[in-house]
C-alpha cells in the first residue's frame, strides 16, 4: 500500500537522523527534569540578614524561621546590601526597627519582610514600630517591572538567533556562501561582513523593543536609557554570532530550529526568571543570557552605572568573539580559502 510505504520510508530516514530523536526523546525528558528540579528543590531558602543592634530575641526568631543573620555596624550594613550580599539590613533605635530592603525581587522581598513582621511580636514592641524603607524597587512591586528586564533580554535574545540563523542557512542552502567562498576573499571577513549586516538589523530592533518596554509599556526603569541600549544591543550581537554559528553546522530550516529547546530554552531557567537550588547555581555563569539579564536588572531596577555592568558587557563581548572565531574556523569545512 502506498500509506504503509510512506511511513516505512519516513521511520527509515529518522532511524539516521540522530539529532531529529535527540529532539524527540531526549530534549523533553531534560528539560522537565532540569524544571522538575528546580520547582521542587528551589533554592536552599536562605534569607540573610544585618543586624544593627538589634534585641536578641528577635534576633533568635529570625533564626529560628530559617534566616542567616549577620552582626554588622551600620556603615558594613549599608555598604553588604549595596554589593548584594544581603537582603535587608535591621537597625533597632528608639524602640523602632528600621528595615532597608532589597525590593528588586518581589517574591524574595515579600518573602523577607513576611518573616521579619512574623518575628516582630508584641513580646519585644509593637509591630507598628517597624519601619521598612526600600533601596531598590518599591512596596507592590508588579511581577512585569519585576521580571521585565529579564523579558526583554530573552525576546531579543531569542529572535535575532532565530532570524539570523535561519537567514545565514538560506545564504548558504541558496547557494550564495558558496559562491562568496569562490572569491578572493577570507574567511573572517565573510563572517564579519554578515555579522555586521545582520547587526544593523538586530541593533535597530533591539533599540524598537527597549523604547517600547520602557515608554509604551511603563516598565520600571531608574537607570539610564543609553545603558539599556548598549546591553540589549551587546546581547543581540552575542545571539547574532551564536545563530550564524549554529546555523553554519545546520544543513535545513528544521535542523536550526533543533537548536532551540537545546540551546535557549534552557538559559531561561538560568537568567533569573527562577530562583536555583545551589547545586545549579554554577551553571549560569556560562549562559549569555544570564549576563544580559543581570545587566538589565542592574540598570532597570537598580539605577546602576556602567561601573556596575562593564563585567557582563564583556562576557557578551567574548562570546560574540568566541562564535565568530568558532564560525571561521568551521567554514573551512565548505572550502579551504
């Protein structure tokens, strides 16, 4: 029959297509384990805190709910919540305990500040006593300005790989790369001269999506616009090399998008959208996404400076450089020039 034909010769050529079954049988089972373990582990739970001269008891409470309090002077406080090593400072004067929070991840501040009004009982002073200021975010904090930053670095993370690599295996299916290959002309530049043709478009783009967020849609912005730009910009070009790359090892449309439940899928659960359990707390300081993410929310929500961010700028930078180097040296595959 011809169906029964038809399904023979479409299970023979999966049966050599190892990727394909990679995709089909393997790719879901890790990615619902990596979110299965995320979900059920979380993080180690954790809360840590300064205490200024606070009364003991409460202190003990704190404790005892599961946070890791440390016994600061005011100015250490001060300088460990800025650098991010803690949560909440706590400085008790005049019968009045002064909480500075860390509000730039709401459900992490909710979390805080439900445990230090649990632990502020009558036994010590009232809990109207308590006086909670924040230094970055702000009380009710909306889960878009919260995780927004991440969004936007995710999206154009996500379309320039897509569009780029799917442009560049069009270049090459067509015929084009091989005709370019043909020419007196060098690897390196075949790949910068697409980079930097594609990077027009993504930086145009980048430029679309960060004015739109942030003056369309309101999203909490306290840093400076031009940063913003300079990373979203720094993340497309790292997501533009990385799709060229891919998409010069693809040999179809199918192959290239693959790459994607592979490649991005699983830097989402690495960029800040989910808090980690420890033991994969390493694994995100090798994700470009992270990187971005990090930078934006230091911006967006922080108001911080380039001082700040110029580390994840340059490990956006190195990646980009590290796919081009990679993408010249597997063009040789097509024809030695």
């Amino acid at each position: 029959m011809p169906v029964l034909a038809l399904i023979q010769r479409i299970l023979r050529q999966l049966k050599h297509d190892r990727r394909t079954l990679a995709l089909l049988f393997i790719a879901p089972l890790f990615l619902l384990t990596l979110v299965s373990f995320i979900l059920n582990h979380g993080t180690d739970g954790t809360i840590t805190l300064a205490a200024v001269n606070c009364p003991q008891p409460y202190i003990e409470r704190l404790e005892d709910a599961g946070a890791q309090v440390l016994r600061m002077e005011e100015a250490q406080a001060a300088d460990a919540l800025y650098c991010g090593e803690i949560i909440a400072s706590l400085e008790y004067t005049d019968y009045i305990l002064r909480v500075k929070l860390d509000g730039s991840n709401s459900s992490r501040s909710a979390q805080t500040l439900a445990m230090l009004q649990t632990a502020w009982t009558p036994n010590i002073r009232s809990a109207a006593n308590l006086q909670v200021d924040y230094l970055y975010g702000y009380d009710g904090l909306s889960m878009f300005d919260n995780f927004g930053s991440v969004l936007i670095g995710f999206f154009i993370f996500f379309f320039v790989f897509l569009i780029a690599g799917i442009s560049f295996l069009q270049e090459r299916t067509s015929g084009t790369l091989e005709k370019l290959l043909s020419m007196p002309i060098e690897r390196w530049q075949i790949v910068i001269g697409y980079a930097l043709g594609f990077g027009i478009l993504a930086t145009l783009q980048s430029f679309l999506i960060a004015l739109f967020c942030i003056y369309g849609l309101k999203i909490m912005m306290v840093g400076n616009f031009f940063l913003v730009l300079l990373i979203v910009i720094m993340a497309a070009i790292s997501a533009l090399t990385l799709g060229i790359l891919l998409s010069t090892v693809a040999n179809n449309e199918f192959q290239m998008i693959q790459f994607i439940p592979i490649v991005i899928i699983p830097q989402i659960f690495f960029s800040g959208l989910f808090e980690l359990p420890t033991v994969l707390e390493p694994i995100k300081y090798l994700m470009p996404l992270y990187y971005t993410a990090d930078a934006l929310t230091a911006v967006m929500i922080k108001g911080k400076g380039f001082v700040y961010i110029w580390r994840d700028l340059l490990f956006l930078a190195g990646c980009s450089l590290l796919f081009m180097l990679v993408n010249i040296r597997v063009l040789k595959k097509y024809r030695n020039i």
